[in-house]
C-alpha cells in the first residue's frame, strides 16, 4: 500500500493510497449512493443493515453496491460478527485516497526521459562546478554596455540574453550570488578582477571579451575590415555571421579562478551559442572534438522554421 501526503489546517496527513492502473475498478464510485457507501466505510467498518439504516438507502441497494466495491477491490470483511442469529459482514475501506498510474510502457517512457534530463543536469553541473560554491553560482556575468564605449565606439545589444543565461543557470545550481549581471564598464580590468566571470559577447562590444581574447582556444582575430573566428585546435576559420562560442578557461590572473565567454561573430552567433547551452547542453558542455583537454565548442545558429530568428544550432567543433 502506497501512501499520499496531504497539506490541512491541522499539519500533513498521510493516506493509505491504493495505486490503480485500470480506471475501470474506481467506475462503481461515480454513483453517488455507492460513493456515500464507500464514504461511510473509510470513517469505520460497518455491515449493510447499518449503513441502509444511517444513510436511509434501500437495504437491497446497500448489498448491491457493496458487491460492485468488493469486485473492484475497493472494500474487503473487515470481520464477521453474530447479530440477531445471524452472522453479520463488517466491510472497510480498502484504502482512503487512489492514485491513477498510466500503462507500462508510458511509465517506461517517462523513466527514460527523466534519466535523460538527469545525465544532461549532472553534466551541467559538473561543467559549472568551477563556478560554485557550495552549489551556489558564484561569478559575475558581464554584459557589453548598451552606451558607447571602448576602443570602437560600439553599442552592445545582447544585454538582454543574460536573462535566457540565468535561467540556465538557475535550472543547473542551488541559488545565486547577488548582484550577479554587471556592464563591461563596471569591471574592473582582467588584471585586477580576481572572481569568476561570465563574459557575454564579443571585443567590439565587451571589452572584458577583448581583454581576454588572445587567451582563447578559438579567438576572434579581424579579417578584411570584419572579424573572424580562428580555431587553434581545429586549424579552421569561421566567417559565418551566426557562428558563435562557449569557451571556458582557467582565469588568467587569478588561480583557482574561471572565465567562461558565450559569444558571436554577430549578435545572432551569441544568439546561438546560449541557445545550444540551454538546449543542447549535453553536447555544449563536452570538451572540443579536436582537442579533448579544452572546454571550446563552435556552434551555427539556424532558422530552421524561416522567420527570422535563431531556433536550431548545428555543432562545428
């Protein structure tokens, strides 16, 4: 017998609850005589002359309903009893609360996924883990300033793409460290930022992402007045406009710290790269294909559906 937890003004009651996979046995408690009848045999044990007599229904009607719920397993004797030379049958409610459990095979299907969504969620974890405390993220989320700034003047417009990331984060860690999202002009230089960070965005419009740049496995280097990505584990260049990354490193200044950089060639390839992290997380979080000692992935936003916007990524390395 299982059990269900309730919540009343009085604390948390435990049910005895019968586990039903077949609707059909709870069919005989949608009459609502026999639903009085199977009300009164949860209170206490009871025989049918007495159930007819304190609920003023036809004795006959009484012994028919008890054998539709005894036939559905819903109420069993409780105990036998002499009464006017008679020996008298106590029922009692088999259990007072069901819980209706689906097929096999959708149980089965269920189990699948939820051992899915925890490997994906342990491996999130554990590639964030350099980013935790305790299980609390711990690290500042650096974000392009929306003015102009920096050495090319530029305006950052994925600021808002810090909530999609914290939402990511929030599903893969036990809570947050507050303030958690900064502007790039905020932060003080690598040089003299001793914590976790979290940069968002390329060098033209995250000067953190410059600063950091010529540290990265797959760095941006400039290509005919524009920018391209240089991959140096797979020797490969990216001109793709939705090209993006997830890279993270080893602090460059501070030991025991970390950088993570979520960034695009444009603003559609930071598009992508939050977008695998959240949907793809599985893949997004393994190590390089052509260089298995480094947390580097190069993805390719698509639309798939033709509307305009990022809804699919495809992995490069």
């Amino acid at each position: 017998m299982e059990k269900v937890i309730i919540e009343g003004k009085e604390g948390k009651l435990e049910l005895p609850t019968k586990v039903v996979s077949n609707v059909a046995e709870l069919r005989p408690l949608l009459n609502p005589d026999c639903w009085k009848i199977f009300e009164k045999l949860m209170e206490k044990p009871a025989f049918p002359a007495e159930i007819s007599k304190e609920l003023g229904i036809n004795e006959q009607k009484v012994y028919y309903y008890i054998k539709q719920l005894k036939n559905s397993n819903l109420i069993s004797i409780e105990k036998t009893e002499e009464r006017n030379g008679a020996l008298a049958k106590y029922y009692s409610a088999s259990a007072d609360s069901f819980a209706i459990v689906p097929s096999q095979n959708i149980i089965e299907k269920k189990s699948k996924i939820l051992k899915q969504n925890k490997h994906i969620e342990n491996e999130a974890t554990e590639f964030l883990k350099d980013f935790t405390k305790k299980g609390i993220f711990s690290a500042k989320i650096v974000v392009g300033s929306p003015d102009p700034h920096g050495a090319y003047k530029a305006r950052a417009r994925d600021g808002h793409l810090a909530a999609e990331l914290t939402a990511f984060l929030g599903a893969n860690t036990q809570g947050f460290e507050l303030p958690l999202v900064f502007l790039d002009t905020m932060v003080k230089d690598l040089k003299h930022e001793n914590s976790n960070l979290i940069i968002l965005g390329g060098p033209v419009t995250n000067k953190l992402a410059e600063q950091i740049n010529n540290y990265l496995p797959i760095k941006f280097v400039p290509l005919g007045g524009n920018w391209a990505l240089s991959s140096k584990p797979s020797g490969k260049d990216y001109n793709e406009d939705s090209i993006g990354i997830i890279e993270k490193i080893p602090h460059p200044y501070f030991k025991g710290k970390w950088i993570m950089v979520i960034a695009g060639k444009r603003n559609t390839g930071t598009i992508a790269a939050i977008l695998a992290l959240a949907k793809k997380t599985s893949q997004t979080v393994q190590p390089n294909n052509f260089d298995k000692e480094t947390h580097a992935r190069v993805v390719e936003g698509l639309d798939l559906n033709g509307d305009g916007l990022i809804d699919e990524v495809e992995f490069k390395e």
